[in-house]
C-alpha cells in the first residue's frame, strides 16, 4: 500500500453543506464543484459525461487522475422514504458507477457509525440508506466509504440534531427535557473530518479495503455533554434529564477503536469543543 502523497484533483458533490464547505476552506488541491440540486436529475450517462469531462480537466490542471468526492446526501427527518432513497443511495451510487466505468478515476462516499448497527437501521431510514451505499460498493482500492461520527462547527446546528435542540431551549430559555442520555456519541470537528478527507485522498486506497471507520476512540454519553453544555451556561436547573422517556435502539455501550493516526491524528477535546461551538452560535444569535 502506497503511503502517496498522490496529486488528484476533486470532483465534489455537496460543496455547501457543512462537511463540503469546510473541504473548499481547506483547499490545497485543484477543486471542482457541482451543485446536487442541479445534478440530481442526471441519467446515468449524463454522470459518466460529467465524470470524464471532469477528469480531462484534472490532467488539464497537472494531476494524475480525478477523486470524485460526494459530500452530498439528505439526513433531515423530514424527508420522505423516496427522498431519501433518491439522494442517499440511487443518486451516489449511480456516480460511483460512472466513477468506475472512467480509468483513472477513485470515488469516495461517507456514511455513519451507525450503520453497524442493524436495529437503528431498521428504525431510521437514514441510517438504513447509509447501509444500503454501502452495500453497493464493491470495488476496493477505487471505491471508498468513509464512516462518520457526529460533525459540530461549520455553523449552525442542523434543528433537527441533539446539538440544534440543546441550543433551540437554550436559546428560547426553556427547559429541555431529553432521555436519561445514556448513548454514546463522538463529536468530530467538521475541520478535523475534512483533513481526515484530504488524508485518505493522498493515499492510495489499495489494501484499505472498501470501508473505513473515522473515530477517535473517546466517545461521550449525551448526558455528560448535556450537563456540560447547560453547565457552563449557569442553565442546569432547565435540564430534564430522563422526562423525554427512553429513545429506541441506540449505541448504549460500543466504543469503537481509534484510527490511525495518518488518518485521524489527535485532536480536539470533544465536550469543550462543542460548549465552545453553541456558544459562540448563541451568541451569534443575539
């Protein structure tokens, strides 16, 4: 397995959403974006068009081959099954294939942790759909599924995550009322997952397999990082705890071993790191 550094411009896909905007702040690689709204519609020729037209600009440009990355993908709860299957797994896998069908060519994906486990998966359509990308890739060393833990930073919180409810109470001054916070959960700084990104693009994917996990190792139980959030805000007497009930399936026990570190070097104090995040977005707010 070759350690690179490899030269190879990026296609991405999704270059507004938080991960994808924090891949075009890091630059350092020639970088070429397409919005999904305007790609989704694609046939699967129209893909193998974009791919090969791309990859002729990456030799234009000096590299030795086209990463096509796609940072894209629907994790709202609000949309619909269809919805979800359009964006989260017919749409990156039809690139993916196109990725194949075009010699010099690597296509990289992300996921969730969660998709190791079947029974979130049979309850949440987003987690299902991750499996389901996952399932189609099948050419290592060309295709890549890069599995995430949960992103802070990068703006604001997504509403609809832990983090965007903690800070919608907070912000509105209500009591929060959440589950007795027993899941586990690792916070990645969104900066930190795209240097991760850039890692794995310098390497050259052979005897990686056709999956990686990104995680640090050092996971947190939502209860310790409620408690920290509203503790450092003088707000723990509006925390529930356990007044939400209990939630479904969940990671209630696995921690996940660390990655290497040429993929994910030591970093950030989670919990800090995510108080310092909400609080800068509340006060932002005012």
């Amino acid at each position: 397995m070759g350690a690179g550094p490899l030269s190879r411009p990026v296609l991405l896909f999704g270059a507004s959403g938080r991960l994808g905007r924090a891949v075009v702040s890091r630059g350092g690689r020639p970088l070429r974006r397409i919005a999904w709204e305007n790609a989704k519609a694609w046939t699967a020729g129209e893909a193998r068009a974009a791919v090969g037209d791309a990859l002729d600009w990456a030799r234009a440009a000096g590299g030795d081959g086209l990463d096509v990355v796609l940072a894209s993908g629907l994790i709202s709860p609000s949309c619909s099954a269809a919805e979800i299957e359009a964006g989260n797994v017919a749409f990156p896998l039809m690139v993916a294939r196109a990725a194949l069908a075009v010699a010099g060519v690597r296509c990289l994906t992300f996921g969730t942790i969660l998709e190791h486990f079947a029974d979130i998966a049979a309850v949440n359509r987003y987690v299902r759909s991750k499996r389901s990308l996952a399932a189609g890739l099948t050419a290592p060393g060309r295709l890549m599924h890069l599995r995430l833990h949960t992103l802070y930073g990068g703006g604001a919180p997504s509403p609809h995550m832990f983090t965007g409810q903690m800070a919608a109470a907070l912000a509105a001054r209500t009591p929060f009322a959440m589950t007795s916070g027993r899941q586990l959960r690792e916070y990645h700084h969104v900066d930190d997952v795209a240097a991760s990104m850039a890692a794995l693009l310098d390497r050259d994917w052979g005897g990686l397999g056709a999956s990686l996990d990104l995680s640090s190792g050092q996971p947190v139980a939502l209860r310790v990082l409620a408690e920290a959030v509203f503790g450092r805000l003088g707000r723990l007497g509006d925390l529930r705890l356990g007044e939400a009930g209990e939630a479904g399936p969940d990671n209630d026990g696995r921690i996940f071993p660390r990655s290497p570190d040429w993929l994910l070097p030591a970093g950030r104090e989670p919990v800090a790191g995510v108080c310092r995040w909400l609080c800068d977005c509340l006060e932002a707010r005012t």
